[in-house]
C-alpha cells in the first residue's frame, strides 16, 4: 500500500510517496503548518515531482554498492550527516551512511528516491528533500531565501523581518512579537520575492524552531513544555536527550557543547506553538518593516539610532557560507544559487531598503523588551 502527501508553496508542489504511512504523515505534519499539505492518491502524482521514500533493506544495499562501486566520490556534510555522492550516467546516487539511507535522482523525471532501513530516519530525511525539491522550484521562478526571522500583523499581512548574526536575537525578536499578538511566520529563514512594483512577499520556511533553555524561561514557556514531557509528549527527535531531562527537571542553565560553540536547545514542532505557547501561525505577508536586534542579558531594552544605511549582505541570504546545512547535493536548482540568483536577491534588497528599519536593543526582562518592539514598530 503506498500511501502519498501533496506539498505546495506559492507555485512550486512536491508530492511525497512512501509504502509507510509514518513517512508521509510525518511530512504532512512538519510541513502541513507553514504550506499547504494533503492527502492524495498515488495515482496522482505521476507528472510532476515527487520524493519516494521506501523501507527497503535490499534496495538499501544494492543502491548503497552502486554508489561505491568504483565511481568518483564526493563526500559532503548534509543536514550534518555524512553523504557520499557519485554519478550512474545522468543520475545522481548518494549514501548516508549514518541514517542508513541510499538515494537516487533521475532529473529528467524528477524523481527522488531514498531507501532506507528505519522509519523515522527515512521520514526525517524524506520531509528534508520534499522541501529542497520546492525550494529549487521557487528558486528557479525568482524567489531568494533570507536568513531572517518573521512575523506577521494578521489584521493586514504586514511582516517585519529580523536580521542578524547567530545569536543576534532574530528568533527572540519574533517570539517576543507573537506573544504580543503578531504570528510567527519564520525563526530562522524565509522565501521572498519581488511583486508589483514595490512589494516583497514572504512565505514561510517550514522547519522546527530551535529555542534555548534560557530563552524558553523567560517567555514564561518552561511549564507548559515541562508539563507537555510529563504528560508523555515529546518534541522534534533531534532534540538532545539532555535537553528533555533539564526541561522535566525544571532546569533552564543553558547547555553548551564543543566548548560553548553549540548551544543545545529545545526543538519545537511547528504545530506545537499554538497548542503550548498560545502562538499562532502565519501563511504568508508582504514585508513592512525590518529590525536589527542584539541581546544583552542585562541591559536596559531600548531603540537605538537608525539602523546602518541598508543594503542586504551575503550574510543576509541563504548562500554560499551561510547555508550551512543543505548543500544542492542533488542540483534541484539547477545551477541557481541556495540564496536565489543574484537579479532576485539584489532586487529584493533594494526594495528592502527603502522600508522602516530600527535597530533594538532587547534583554531577558520579557516586558521591557516588549514595550520597546512596540514603540520600534509604530511607524508601520
């Protein structure tokens, strides 16, 4: 029985197979929030792309010694798992060897398969591609992706966007501003592309939210989350064993790995905000204003002078260096980069920089800040 889940944002669409259920339910689930997703038939999906994910131990095998079968390998970092990527004529065949996943792209049909022998790695990594397939797309017809965070005003569809480098405050700044009646469109990054003569329009990159322990104590979220656990919930599988015991032992010290290169946080759920933390969601807006945020534990929340004389930077996209963690292993934009092609981002930052922007200083006293995104944000 192979069961099928339709993806679709703004004009791209991406249908998931799988012969089990957990593997197109869990696509539906992660991404289902941000994009539209259903329920289809199988017998529909012929004709566009699709993304087959099959729990199949021989086809795992047989596909995992083709690709180490002699060939030039590549051996890359994906989604931080280790891939090795070769060549069979025109088709692209990769293996994973830390999930136990094999994987084959026909582009001429467009047609991604992944086998694999566990479930949840094959749902996981299944969800993953499913949303480079429609990123390749929307690249394609024009649409960049910025590294930012984003909310929405749900009486207009104004969106402000945040801009920083990690650990700035882009995620604390949209959190802050939906607990304050606006709805998170993104924590980390968004698609966005230029309409009309002036606009941007955003949509959503679906993806869990990384929240710190700290972070989720002062926006008062630590109960329900600890309350969530022990009333046998979970959150995202990548979630660090540590951080789900700190969390049910009502302990918020920020964890830190590699010498405090790496925060280890909470991974929420994109259909958990609403439920746990009173969050709601948006679909998509057109840019209104941007914030330049910083954090200081324990200054005093306040706007600063106007913001840098604005120009996007590289930093600013999703390209080169800063994407870090979805190389286009297997050119499903065809050449176009992870950040959309020069014309779009250019375009999209000079339209960017004629819209409000302030720099804001927050802290971890949750109403000073508050109050201090509010007065920032009056003017739009």
């Amino acid at each position: 029985m192979i069961s099928a889940t339709r993806l679709e944002a703004a004009s791209a669409a991406v249908t998931v197979l799988s012969n089990r259920t957990e593997v197109t339910d869990w696509a539906r689930r992660y991404i289902g929030p941000w994009w539209a997703a259903s329920v289809v038939e199988a017998s529909t999906a012929c004709g566009g792309p699709v993304v087959v994910a099959t729990v199949d131990p021989t086809e795992h095998a047989e596909l995992t010694l083709q690709v180490h079968d002699g060939r030039h390998i590549e051996e890359v970092e994906y989604a931080r798992h280790r891939m090795f990527v070769a060549r069979d004529g025109e088709d692209i065949i990769a293996a994973s060897p830390d999930e136990s996943i094999a994987y084959r792209y026909t582009a001429a049909t467009g047609r991604l398969e992944l086998s694999g022998l566990g479930v949840m790695e094959l749902a996981l990594a299944a969800t993953r591609l499913a949303r480079e397939v429609v990123r390749g797309q929307l690249l394609r017809d024009g649409w960049a992706v910025l590294h930012a965070s984003a909310v929405v005003r749900p009486e207009d569809g104004a969106t402000l966007l945040a801009f920083g480098t990690k650990g700035a405050g882009k995620t604390t700044t949209a959190l802050l501003l939906a607990s304050a009646g606006w709805r998170l469109l993104a924590n980390d990054r968004v698609l966005v592309r230029p309409t009309g003569e002036r606009d941007v329009e955003v949509v959503p990159w679906p993806s869990a939210a990384a929240l710190g322990l700290g972070l989720i104590d002062a926006l008062g979220w630590g109960a329900a989350a600890r309350d969530h656990l022990r009333k046998g919930g979970s959150f995202h599988p990548t979630q660090h064993d540590s951080v789900t015991e700190s969390l049910l032992a009502g302990d918020f010290t920020p964890l830190w790995e590699g010498g405090k290169q790496r925060e280890r946080k909470v991974q929420v759920f994109p259909d958990q905000f609403t439920p746990l933390f009173g969050v709601e969601l948006a679909s998509g807006g057109h840019a209104a204003g941007l914030l330049f945020p910083r954090v200081e534990a324990d200054g005093s929340p306040d706007v600063a002078d106007r913001a840098r004389t604005l120009r996007l930077g590289e930093n600013d996209f999703m390209s080169g260096a800063t994407e870090d963690r979805y190389p286009d292993v297997f050119e499903l934009a065809q050449g176009v980069d992870g950040g959309g092609r020069r014309s779009a981002r250019d375009e999209v930052s000079a339209r960017l920089a004629t819209l409000p922007h302030e720099r804001v200083r927050l802290s971890h006293d949750v109403p000073a800040s508050v109050a201090v995104l509010r007065k920032a944000v009056e003017a739009i």
